[in-house]
C-alpha cells in the first residue's frame, strides 16, 4: 500500500514525486518505457521554471548541463529584445537536453527516497472511498491512496478514468530533428531569411559544431503512424526551400501536431492528472514542459498535506481551480501563435501589426510574463496585487530567499520581527529579517513561492494560516 503511485517518469512525474517526498509521502513511480528516452531534443526552461528549481536547490545542477539564452522572441518567433528590468534573478532560457533534465529530475526523486519500476505500463484502475487499485500489464495489482496520471499526451490513467479532454484535433504538422549539413553556414542563413518572411513554421539553425536544429512543414508526410526519416525531412526541404542543404546524420528525428485539448477536471476522486496528461498544445513557446513542472510544484504539497492528514478540506481541490484556468491561457496563447505562423495575407498582416506593437515595452512585456509564468496570479481573495502572485527571489540580510525554501514547507517572511508561526511550526518556517528587500511589512509564502497573506497583524495571519496549512499541530 504505497500514499501516492504516480504514472510516468517524465520531468512531470518526477517533480511531483521528490515534492511528495520531501513531506515523507511513500513514492512509486510506474514507467512503462524500460529505459529512459534516448532522443536528444533541446528543451527551453523558462524564467518562473528556473525560479522554481532554484527553490529547491536544483538550479545549480541543471546549469552545468545548460546553456542560457535571452529571454527574448519566445511569442510566435518575433525577433524582439527582451524588455528591460525584468523581475527575477534568473531573467533567460536555459537550453538542456531532454534526456538530461529527465535524468537529474529523476536522480534527485530517487535521492529522497522515491522508488521507480520501470516497464510497467498501466492497463486497469478502480477506485473507492479508501484507496486505488491499479492493474499492470503483467497482472500484477497495486494499491495506493492517491494516483497521479502523469503519463503524457496519450495518458492511460486519462483515458482508464474516462474524463473529457475537449479541443480541436491536430490540423497542420511538423517535422522537428537535429542533423549535419552539406552546405556552408552563410548559404543556410540567407536562404532562411528569405524563406522566413513568409513561412515562419520554418527554421535551420545552428545549435552546435557543423549541427542544425531543422524545423519543416510535414504537409507532404502522410502517415503519421510512422516515426520520420530522413528522406521526408530532405523531400520537405527540398519543396519549401529548393534545397536540403545536404542534411545527413540525424540526432534525432520527430513529428509534432498543433492539437490543442485540456481535460474537464484535474481530479476524480483519488485520482488526478498533471502535465501533458491534463494538457496538449502545439510547442511554440516552449511551455510544455514548464507548464507540467508547475502542475507538480503546484500540487505536490498539497497532495503531500492530504496524505499527512492536516490539509484544509478545501485545499486539494484548489489544485484544478487554480492550474485549469493557467493551462487553459497556454492553450489560448498557443492557438493565437499558431495562427500568427501561418503564411496567409491575413495572418502575415496581423503579425506585422504585432510586430510593431512589441516595439513597446510594455506590450512585449505582457507577451514574456504569459510565456515565462511569471504573470500567474492564482485567485485567492482581495488584496494587494503581489497577492496570489510568486515572490522574486529577493535578497536578504544573509543571502537570498529561495535558499529557505529547499525543504518544500510554507514561509513567513516577516520584516516585523514580531509575529510568528505558533503552532504551525511542523509546516511553515518563520523568517524574519527586517533588511528583506520587500515594501510590506511581513508575507505568507506557499510551498509553491506564491504569496498567500500579506498584513502585520497575528490573528490575521493565524486566520490564513489556517486556511493554507491546516489546523495548528497539537
């Protein structure tokens, strides 16, 4: 009988589980796949993602394996520098491998104790009032408290669970691969400016010594039952550009869609869905892969406090109200840039209005903080507007504050040096530091980094920390 079985082994999956793990949550991790993935995409962590490992001390490891980028023309591709004084200490992209932040995700949950069984695929659930059981492929039947589908875009627990997943099916696809080339660099960068004032689902682009990243339109690749080859990428280039600029020795090769579907609801019972099994939209942007981190960050500790027995009755439900209306602005956002890449008048037209608009700041502004989720407010009553929002990670008397959130518990940050936590000690931790880099007297910080009270008065403080942590231990 484990708390929480969790359904896939991708950076979702293994967030959520070290997030349960850190509160002492009996993990399993079910991966159908027997070995991890071998293809070697590039994946962007945006700004709100990196904040995120930073509060949990993981930065630093996944900057070893990185490379950084400008925050910059991340909204439909428009080339345009990234506005100025940007509100975060990790202000850029960092470009990793797929299988690598898969690996250090993974190698950081089993360090806390997390277990992984790996070729185990999922083909039965059941729940009732006290626990779940799930059937594995071998027959085998396993039983946990809570389940958590994080499986992908074909999810079995979704469609086990017979929840709705609305939205339009994909219309237009895409080939996506990294590869050498035949031809020399100054050839590729003059046919891609030409090609890319009128096909922006295009691009070939250096991302290392003598390899390109190449991006195609895949409208003459029927079959989408079968992986890509070479020959459709070389065929496509060939119809769009003229040329295939030689490529040969692919990395890796895929194909993706613009399907665009959000389920009905994050949770059925003791069953419940995170990233790409909750969410699917086109990659443009570069949110996928931040959005499912967020879900886990999100929900982890408030699964944890369900299974630890001190969670607020409305505390796990709070995981879709406030990730549902988040995912559902991706999906909006991605739809708009889809729209923006595609080669008719009309589109092209709105594009070059777009495009001029984000000459001001505050326009591209807005375009970054909805790509990077540094704008998410989540909705949780009156109050200034830091309320519901994530804390920067702001500066202290000794160092800064994401190095006090390492352990995943709330925080009150107090410049008061008078209030305190009281009862709530074995889940929040009280920091006060009267030099803190802030303009309110004392705040409540969530697991999650996101501000949950701010005020100087005790009863006040204890009303809410009631309301995100339970009653006080005894």
């Amino acid at each position: 009988m484990f708390d929480v079985i969790i359904v896939g082994c991708g950076p979702t999956g293994a967030m959520l589980a070290a997030e349960l793990r850190l509160h002492d949550v009996r993990v399993l991790v079910l991966e159908k796949e027997t070995e991890p993935p071998s293809a070697v995409r590039i994946v962007g962590l945006h700004i709100r993602s990196l904040e995120l490992m930073a509060m949990r001390g993981l930065l630093s490891r996944l900057l070893d394996h990185g490379r950084k980028r400008p925050a910059a023309g991340f909204f439909a591709a428009i080339n345009k520098p990234a506005p100025t004084g940007l509100d975060s200490a990790y202000a850029y992209l960092l470009g990793i491998r797929q299988p690598v932040i898969e690996r250090l995700l993974e190698e950081h949950a089993i360090a806390l104790g997390v277990q992984v069984r790996r070729g185990r695929a999922v083909t039965g659930l059941a729940q009732d009032d006290d626990c779940v059981t799930v059937e594995l492929s071998d027959g085998q039947q396993l039983r946990t408290r809570y389940l958590v589908g994080c499986d992908g875009a074909r999810s079995a627990v979704r469609k086990l669970l017979g929840v709705g997943f609305p939205g339009e099916p994909a219309r237009n696809d895409t080939l996506m691969g990294e590869m050498e080339v035949g031809v020399p660099s100054e050839e590729i960068a003059a046919a891609v400016a030409t090609i890319r004032e009128t096909q922006h689902r295009f691009w070939v682009r250096p991302v290392g010594v003598g390899v390109y990243s190449v991006v195609v339109p895949a409208a003459g690749v029927s079959d989408r039952a079968q992986p890509p080859t070479l020959e459709d990428f070389r065929h496509q280039l060939r119809a769009v550009a003229g040329t295939d600029f030689g490529v040969h020795s692919p990395r890796w090769m895929s194909r993706f869609g613009d399907a665009t579907r959000l389920v009905e609801r994050y949770r059925v019972g003791r069953v419940l869905l995170a990233g790409d099994a909750a969410h699917i939209h086109p990659p443009i942007g570069g949110q996928g892969l931040n959005l499912g981190v967020q879900d886990a960050v999100n929900l982890g500790w408030k699964l944890a406090a369900q299974v630890r027995g001190w969670a607020p009755d409305t505390l796990l439900d709070s995981y879709h109200a406030e990730r549902h209306p988040v995912a559902a602005d991706v999906l909006d956002n991605t739809r708009a840039q889809t729209e923006l890449l595609s080669s008719e008048p009309g589109a092209r037209s709105v594009r070059r209005l777009l495009t001029e608009l984000m000459d001001f700041d505050e326009v591209n502004r807005h375009l970054l903080d909805k790509i990077t989720g540094v704008a998410i407010r989540y909705d949780i009553g009156d109050g200034p507007d830091l309320l519901g929002r994530r804390l920067r990670d702001v500066q202290l008397r000794h160092g800064n504050l994401y190095a006090h959130l390492h352990r995943g518990r709330g925080l009150l940050l107090d410049r008061t040096e008078r209030l305190s936590v009281g009862a709530w000690s074995d889940r929040v931790d009280h920091l006060a530091d009267p030099t803190a880099d802030l303009d309110v007297p004392a705040l409540l910080m969530r697991p999650d980094g996101h501000v949950a009270w701010i005020g100087d008065d005790q009863q006040d403080l204890d009303d809410h920390l009631s309301r995100w942590f339970g009653r006080p231990a005894d």
